[in-house]
C-alpha cells in the first residue's frame, strides 16, 4: 500500500464509522435503545476492517519509485 493508499484507507474508515455511529445513535435515540447503537457501530468497524485492512489494488494507484541502491563503500576500498 503506497501513502496515497494509507491515506484513503484512513479517510474511508473515518466516514464508514461516523456514518454508521451517527446513524445507529438518531436509530438508537428514537428507540431508546443503546443495544441499536452498538450494532450499527460494530457493523461499520466490520466493513471498515474488510474494506481498509487487506491490501486492495486500488490502494496501489501511486507506486513508490525507490533510488537506485548506492554501493557499499567497504566492498570498494577492499579490493583497491
């Protein structure tokens, strides 16, 4: 997962457990039942766990181009 994967990554868990708290606490509130609440915000964690967690391919979209590795300075000063 590159930084742009890990950000979105973050960005969808934030709104998948904002939504679903927000939504089972109005559901909860007019039902005068906290058990509501919980079941929602637990089935958000769910699909933000299967959504955010595993290394998806469009997390990939922006690959990291690493330097070329730089030679070990003692390898050369040895066979000098």
């Amino acid at each position: 997962m590159d930084y742009e994967g890990q950000k979105l990554a973050e960005l969808i868990f934030y709104i998948i457990i904002l939504t679903f708290g927000c939504v089972g606490w109005v559901i909860g509130y007019f039902q005068e039942d906290f058990t509501v609440v919980f079941q929602a915000w637990l089935a958000g964690v769910v699909l933000s766990v299967i959504l955010c967690v595993p290394d998806w391919p469009f997390y990939n979209r922006h690959p990291i181009k690493w330097l070329e590795s730089v030679p070990d300075r003692r390898q050369h000063a040895k066979s000098s």
